[in-house]
C-alpha cells in the first residue's frame, strides 16, 4: 500500500466520522428542539438561573451578587437579588447606618420562594419596624433546602461580623428531615459537635465556563430543568409530607443544633427568637381541628425545654379572613395549596413576626 492511499484512507475515516458526529449533533438538536417544545405546550416546567453555589465552610450557599427571575408556569413569576454575601436583598434600611441588625435564619419560607424582594417578610418586618421607629435592618440569610444545622454554622461563620442584635430562626416542618441529612457537624454519642473538616476545591476556568453555560440553559430551557428535577427526585429522594417529619432521631438532633444556636447567639450578646412557619396543610388542619400538627408540636416542646418560648405563625394564618389559596401558592399544580407563602401570606407573617421582634429589640435596648 502506497503512502497515498494510506493517507487517503486516514481522510476517507475522518470525513466518515465528522460526518457520523455532526449526524449525532444535529439530530440531538432536533430531539432536544422537540422535547422543549413539548415541555413548553404540554407541561411548563420552573426556570431560573442556578442560585447556588459551593463553599468549602457552609456547602451549598447562594450565588453572591447574583440577579435574576424565576418563573414556574401558572403559579408565581419573581425576581430576586442577593448581595455580596449571598443573601438576598431587604434594603429598605442602609444596613451600614441601621441602629440595630436583624438576622433572619431559616431556609426557603425564610428567603421569599415566590416572591419580589419587597415583598418577602424579612423585607415587610424591615419597613415595618423602621416605619415604627426602628432603624432597623433585617439581613436575610434564608437558604432553601437547609435546616437548622446550617443556620447554626452561618451564625458561626458570619455572625461575629454582622453582629445581630437578635437572630430569628424560622423552623418549617422539613428542617427535621434536613438537619438528619446534613453533612457540616459530626454528632457523638454524647450530644457534642465537631465541624465536618470540607476541602476546599479550586474553580478551574473550565469548571467556570461550565457553571455559566449550565446557568444560561437553565434560565430559559423547560427540557433542561425537567431533566434537572427528575435527576434531583432520584438522588436525593425528598421526602413527602405525610403524617409529618419528627422523629426520635432527628428531634434529638434538632435540640442539640438548637442549644448550641441558643449558646452561640447568646455568647455574642445577642437573643434569640424561633417561629414555627406552618404548611399550608397544617394550617388547613388547625381551621378544621383546632389542633396543631405534630411536628408543630414537637418544635414547641423543643424550645420550652430550652427555656424559649414558642412562637408560631399557624394562628395567625389560620384566622386569616382568607382561603388557603390567597395564602400558599399550589407549586405542584394538583390544585393542593401547600407551597410557599404568596405575596398576602407574607404579609400576615411579617404583621405577626414584627410584634414579636419589636419587643426582643425593646429588650435588648433596654
């Protein structure tokens, strides 16, 4: 064989596999052109921008300075934005001239799943106190998915510097589940904490780009967040309310993240304040009962066995002169309203909320 025909052989080869390989990218186009166009006529899915990040200290924390929209097809269009800490943005008080600082622990009931920056209760309790004569900035540190185990090591890491003057932890049913599935503390038999040592791992230019073009897909394709969510129900397995989430391991694990919370926030010279944030299922079952749901109740007996009183904001829902669909948005479109706070829910907890942290920074004034 002539070196001629072995290098129009190499050619021939080439030409066939660049042909095979443009074959298989346009025809993936086309299937990923056909599955976005049926997700979008036949079942809308959320999108947004990807809002997390890692961080070797907390694990997955929000993308500082980030803005952006999210929005999920018949049930809530938002905008947000975070700062520079990742938190997201109150600002109706300049933190830097607020004469007291509140931090609002929790995650997302806390950070305003559904809802404007103004229109969350963190920035409602803001204005309301501030229009009352407090000068007050309420910094929103809520973060979905996280329970009581990462509001406990953000107030490690970041309180000594925002020095709150009182520190409001939202509890919502799940955080049970949560702080059993969270990785920053080993627990010993004792009841003791040691942080869970994380290695730090470099972003490469690579591993950027990547994140950015993940980031834009996300933003506007219905096929890719499909794909995404499908992909989060089978490694995660999230659990589903049924008779509630308390158990015996986890409520012993949640005393012991709520003590030590209570130590910390106390050693910084500061107080601390919990809220129960109900679903709306369980405020559902107040109106019709008169009776809380257990993991209400077992949040409850936590706090007065640490000596704290009970806050909730299921009474305050529940004797809401409106239905459950003009409190919680129905995020699963089963016609259940059982997701996150609407715009008027937020409000009726911020109304409530305010009353109670008034008096904590009267207190502290004092």
């Amino acid at each position: 064989m002539t070196e001629r025909s072995v290098r129009l052989g190499i050619v021939s080869f080439l030409k066939a596999v660049g042909i095979r390989v443009i074959a298989l990218l346009v025809g993936g186009a086309v299937a990923f052109g056909m599955a976005e166009g049926a997700f979008r006529l036949f079942r809308p899915q959320r999108t947004g921008p990807l809002r997390t990040i890692y961080d070797p200290r907390l694990g997955s924390i929000p993308v500082p300075n980030l803005r952006g929209r999210v929005a999920v097809p018949g049930v809530h269009t938002y905008s947000f934005s975070h700062d520079s800490m990742g938190m997201r943005m109150t600002g109706f008080t300049d933190r830097k001239n607020a004469a007291k600082r509140i931090l609002l622990l929790g995650d997302s009931f806390a950070y305003g799943v559904g809802v404007d920056d103004n229109q969350t209760f963190a920035y409602l309790i803001e204005r309301n106190l501030s229009q009352g004569g407090f000068p007050v900035a309420v910094i929103n540190a809520g973060h979905p998915g996280k329970g009581t185990a990462y509001a406990l090591r953000l107030f490690e890491l970041k309180g000594h510097d925002l020095k709150p003057n009182v520190t409001v932890l939202c509890f919502f049913s799940n955080d049970f589940w949560d702080n059993s599935v969270s990785n920053l503390y080993r627990v010993s038999d004792d009841g003791t904490l040691s942080v869970a040592l994380r290695s730090a791992t470099p972003r490469s230019r690579t591993r950027r780009l990547v994140r950015s073009a993940a980031t834009w897909v996300f933003a506007w394709s219905h096929a890719a967040n499909a794909s995404r969510s499908y992909v989060a129900r089978r490694i995660y397995r999230f659990p589903v309310y049924d008779d509630g989430f308390v158990s015996d391991a986890n409520r012993r694990l949640t005393e012991t993240y709520l003590r030590y919370l209570l130590e910390k926030v106390r050693g910084s010279g500061g107080s601390l304040v919990a809220f129960y944030i109900p679903a709306g299922i369980e405020v559902g079952h107040r109106r019709e009962t008169g009776q809380v749901s257990k993991d209400e109740a077992a949040f409850a007996e936590l706090l007065v066995r640490l000596g704290m009183p009970p806050f909730s904001l299921t009474p305050a829902l529940a004797n809401a002169r409106l239905s459950l669909e003009a409190l919680y948005f129905d995020e699963e479109r089963r016609g259940v309203p059982n997701g996150h706070l609407t715009p008027a829910g937020n409000i009726i907890a911020a109304d409530y909320m305010t009353g109670v942290v008034r008096a904590q920074l009267e207190s502290v004034r004092r």
